[in-house]
C-alpha cells in the first residue's frame, strides 16, 4: 500500500494545513450566527428602551464612583442607533458608535473572504492591542474632565 504524501493531497485541492475546502453555507455558517446574534441583541435593545428606569442594571462605576466607564451610555447608543438617530447615538456613547462601525467592516470581510474560501485572519501585533487600550483609556479620562462634558451619556 502507498503511502498518502503531500502532493497527492496538493493534486486532489486539499490543503494539509486547513483539510478539505467546505461548500459556501458551511463557511458562512459561523458569520451568518455571529451576525444574527448582533441583530437579536440590536433587536432587543431597540425594543426595550434603556433610557426608561429598570430594564437594564446601572452600571456600578457610576452609580458607586460616579466616574463614567468606557461603556457608559452603549444600551442608549445602541437604541438610538437602531431609531436612526445617529447624532444621538454619538452623543450617547462615541466609541460604541466606532465600535458598530468596526464590527460591520470586520464582518464584511469576513463574509467576503468566506465566499472567496479564504479564513479571516486578525494579525494584531503589541503595538495595535496597546493603540487599542490607550484610545480607550483616553476617551474614558476625557469624558471624566470638565471639559470632556461633550463625551457623557
């Protein structure tokens, strides 16, 4: 019997290192999921609205030190988001509204390099990752500053 070597496999179109390709709804499947799980919670946020008392919990940095986290006003972004009242939902939360924006792009991508039969590759180096956290850090001590009122929920 002979053994099965790489350019066998590399003559039938199957890649050692990703195994055999998969037909166009398997590799969509995991986009299409992650994406109606976004619409499900968009869906739920824009039903349920946050700016009424008791549908969502406070959040405890607020409430106990009175100091707004990065997150401050994302359920009051995402609703108004969802209304189309974009100034709105900037004033609410800015970085969440960046954030919408990001998913939609990065999801994109995906879905098209899927189609392509291409895996999604996410190559985020020291330098991104830290950029990331001192944006974050950033627009969380600004909108803590006086003059950073603009950026409160």
């Amino acid at each position: 019997m002979q053994g099965v070597n790489a350019d066998s496999h590399s003559a039938r179109g199957i890649d050692r290192r990703t195994g055999p390709p998969t037909a166009l709804p398997g590799r969509l499947a995991v986009p299409a999921g992650i994406l109606a799980a976004v619409v499900g919670a968009f869906a739920y946020v824009g039903t349920v609205d946050p700016n009424e008392p008791g549908h969502y919990p406070v959040c405890p940095l607020l409430r106990y030190a009175g100091v707004y986290c990065p997150g401050c006003g994302g359920l009051r972004s995402a609703h108004a988001f969802v209304h189309g009242d974009f100034l709105t939902a900037l004033q609410d939360n800015a970085m969440a509204v960046a954030a919408y924006a990001g998913f939609a792009v990065l999801w994109t991508v995906w879905v098209a390099r899927a189609v392509r039969g291409r895996p999604l590759r996410i190559d985020l180096g020291p330098v991104h990752l830290w950029s990331l956290g001192a944006l974050i850090l950033v627009f969380t001590v600004v909108r803590n500053l006086p003059f950073g009122g603009w950026l409160h929920p």
